[in-house]
C-alpha cells in the first residue's frame, strides 16, 4: 500500500453538508405547500361554485319551460316551496260570470291543478348539493322563485327570478 487513507479518494457529503442540505429542501417543502393549499381551496371553491351556478340555470330553464304557458300561479299559504299552475287548454273556453258589469272567468278549483316544486325538476346534482325553491311573492300572473343551492345546511348560490305568463303579453300594432 502506497500509505494514504483508503478513504481519501471517496467522493460524498459530510455530516454537515447533509443537514444543511435536508433543511432547505425541508424550508422550500414547506414554503411549496403553504403556497399551494390556498390555490387549491381557491380551486374547490370556484369549481363548486361554477357547478352550483349550473344547477340554478339548469332549474330556471325547466322551470321556465313549464310556466310561460301557465295562465294563473298559485303558492298556498305555508307551503312556500311549491306552486300551483294553471294552464288553459287551447279551443276550451271556461265559464264566465258577472259580476256589477265585469266579466270574471271561472276557473277550475286550485287543488286539480298542476304543481311544481324541487324535485320534480329532476336537476343534476354535484357534490351533494341540494336544490330549494321557494315562491314567496307569487302573484297571479307572476312566478316569483327564490332558487337556493345548499351543501350541508350552507348556501352556496342563490337567485332570484320572475317568470311572467305568456297570456299578459300584448302584441302592438302599428
């Protein structure tokens, strides 16, 4: 043997040099992670949101679709979450009568009417998220719907609407 440490020609890290080297990546680890955790519930909450945003258009168009052709809207007192409609059949005049000389036109009793209420929208849910409707202000000729997204007792989105009947719509000449 030529009398050096056998050791001498090994290529590595001291003791120090590794400490020094794990507390870093561990610092950057960290400073990784803290920076990514809020993007990421950034994330979620803008993706359920956009998926609660989805299930409130989808509900205004069927519930659209099935009242632009109801004559009279009816909410019954204490059961704000579901309407009666009316929809008058074409060619099917109802009775009339009068009444110290205006004409009134009777109507079928409200319980034979159609009614309307969240599940019978068959929306597509996401994430456990539930649909609500409440028709609070519902006037004769107007629907008005509160439509409520909630997940686990909170509400994620809600909007307002008033859907009006076609029958109040006036065409002008001229």
């Amino acid at each position: 043997m030529n009398g050096r440490n056998v050791r001498d020609g090994c290529q590595g890290f001291t003791l120090l040099e590794l400490v020094a080297a794990l507390s870093i990546t561990a610092v950057i680890g960290v400073f990784a992670a803290g920076f990514l955790h809020p993007q990421v519930k950034l994330y979620y909450g803008f993706d359920r949101l956009a998926k609660a945003e989805g299930m409130c258009g989808q509900a205004y168009t069927k519930l659209e679709g099935l009242l632009r052709y109801g004559y009279m809207y009816h909410v019954e007192p204490g059961y704000p979450e579901t309407l009666a409609y009316y929809v008058r059949e074409p060619g099917t005049p109802n009775p009339s009568c009068d009444v110290d000389g205006i004409t009134y036109e009777k109507l079928p009793p409200v319980s034979g009417w159609p009614h309307i209420s969240a599940d019978d929208l068959d929306v597509d849910t996401f994430d456990g998220m539930t649909l609500e409707l409440y028709f609070d202000g519902t006037q004769a000729r107007e629907a008005k719907v509160l439509i409520r997204i909630m997940k686990d007792e909170e509400t994620v989105y809600e909007q307002e609407a008033v859907i009006h009947s076609m029958y109040e719509y006036q065409v002008e000449e001229g």
